[in-house]
C-alpha cells in the first residue's frame, strides 16, 4: 500500500487548490458534540454566514426533500433534520462551495453523484454494519472522490484523462493521473481529508481506495469494513446511472462480500432498492 510522510505529501500536492477547513465547520461541529448541544447556538452560528444558511435553505426545500411546508429558518432547520442530518448537509455545503472556478467536468453532476455515494454509504451501515459510525461512513463517500474536483479545476485536459480511463476497463486511474500528471486524486483526497481533521480510518481508506488488494493487504478490521462499505456504494451509484457495473466491482466484489458477510442477492436487493429510491424521487 502506498506510505507518505507529510513532506513527500506537500510536495505532491503542491499547486492544487486545497481548502483548508472552514472555521465555521470547526465551531458548529464543536457545538453539536457537546454535552448538551443548543438549537438556539446552532442556528446563531450558520446564520453568521449568510450564504451558507441561504444554500441549506434553499437546499432543505427543494423537491430532493419534499416538504410540504417551506422551512424559513436554520432554527426550523435544525428541529425538522435532526442534528446528524444537518451535520452532513452543512458538510457538504460547505465542501462543494469550497471548489468553485471553471472546471473541464460538471461540478454539480460530480457532487451529485458523491452526494449518492455518501448517502449510500450511510444505508449500507446501519444494514449490515451498525458498528460503524454513519457519520464517518457519510465522509468517506461524500470526500473520498474529492481529489478529482481539484484536478478537474487545474487540469483542462483532465476530462480526457476520465474518458480513457472509462473506456479502457483495465486501466488503473490513479496510476494513470500519476504518469500524467505527477500526482492522484486519492492522494489530493487524503491530503484533504486529513487538512480537515477527519478520522484517520477514513482518511487511510480515501487514500487506498482504488487499491484492489486493499482487504488482503489491511490488518485493520475498521478500514476494510469501510473500504468495502464504500466500493459497494460506489458501484449502486455506477450502476444506477449507467445499468452496467464497474470493471473494478467485477474483480473485488467477492471479497467485498466475504467481509460484509453478505451474498449475491443480498447486494442485488440493495442495488434495486437504491434504483427505486432514485426513480421515486
């Protein structure tokens, strides 16, 4: 597996757009894990970005909800969502306005599609793996593509570099971007994941997860039932949008399901699950 020091790092992610963690995140995120979280400190601290508290609002009503009410206020917001929902939309507000700028793909359709894969994820944990955190796993999925953001907005090129990589079924991306372009989005992803203080479990498993001897190759029972959490969401969304599944599923997926625990079926019953929920919206 791959080992990086952090000066071997900085240099590989020298010159892409790396966000540091908003601080806002830190203090609303400090206020929710407290002993006793406050609604009213809540609101006071998104309502103190007004763009922020003007996209969940936006967001919070739009027909991917499906309130028959309008929410007025993050206040609102809060009591309706929950606090774990907010956390996650906050999140990923916060990580989609993070990278703005002319890209060579569709930010919105690759937010959307992480977005998915996170959501995904968080089913497939509280299904078969309630041991792990829906919080850590709503991360892994929603940050662990993040790193083609980031070359997509430097690399005007890098669209054609995704279209290669599509229609060869054995290429290997990460391999690819790195004799292109010196460097990877699973390595960018962890440099961000871990700028952003998230779990060093989640961020081990965004910097190997296009590794395919990763279960074989991991001692850690965490990681691997989060890598194979991911990769079954991963491919759900792949073959959701496009009725085939990945070239890469097809070679790990019976590893995948022995450390599930699950079979054939059980995933097939997800993956149409999960096409039913896409349709109905």
């Amino acid at each position: 597996m791959i080992a990086l020091d952090n000066q071997k790092l900085s240099s590989l992610v020298s010159g892409f757009h790396i966000p540091p963690k908003p601080a806002i995140l830190t203090e609303f995120s400090d206020e929710i894990e407290s002993a006793e979280p406050s609604l009213e400190n809540i609101a006071r601290i998104i309502s103190k970005d007004i763009s922020l508290s003007a996209l969940l609002l936006k967001t919070i009503n739009s027909p991917l909800f499906g309130l028959n009410r309008t929410i007025a206020d993050i206040k609102q917001a809060a009591m309706f969502l929950g606090l774990d929902k907010l956390r996650f939309l906050v999140t990923a507000t916060l990580l989609k306005r993070s990278f703005s700028g002319k890209a060579c793909i569709s930010l919105e359709r690759f937010w959307d599609e992480s977005l998915e894969v996170a959501n995904t994820c968080m089913c497939l944990g509280v299904k078969y793996k309630s041991q792990l955190s829906v919080d850590e796993l709503y991360s892994v999925g929603l940050f662990h593509n993040v790193g083609i953001a980031a070359m997509a907005l430097r690399y005007p090129d890098y669209v054609d570099t995704l279209a290669f990589a599509n229609k060869h079924p054995d290429a290997n991306i990460t391999q690819l971007e790195q004799s292109k372009y010196h460097c990877d989005h699973a390595t960018i992803g962890y440099y961000l994941a871990v700028s952003w203080h998230l779990p060093q479990s989640i961020c081990n498993v965004i910097l190997h997860h296009h590794e395919q001897r990763f279960l074989e190759n991991s001692s850690n029972s965490r990681d691997r039932l989060t890598y194979a959490i991911l990769k079954c969401a991963e491919n759900a969304v792949t073959y959701s949008r496009s009725l085939s599944h990945s070239s890469e599923w097809m070679r790990i997926k019976q590893q995948i399901f022995s450390e599930l625990g699950i079979v054939d079926e059980d995933y097939e019953d997800l993956v149409e699950d999960f096409i039913e929920n896409i349709q109905g919206r």
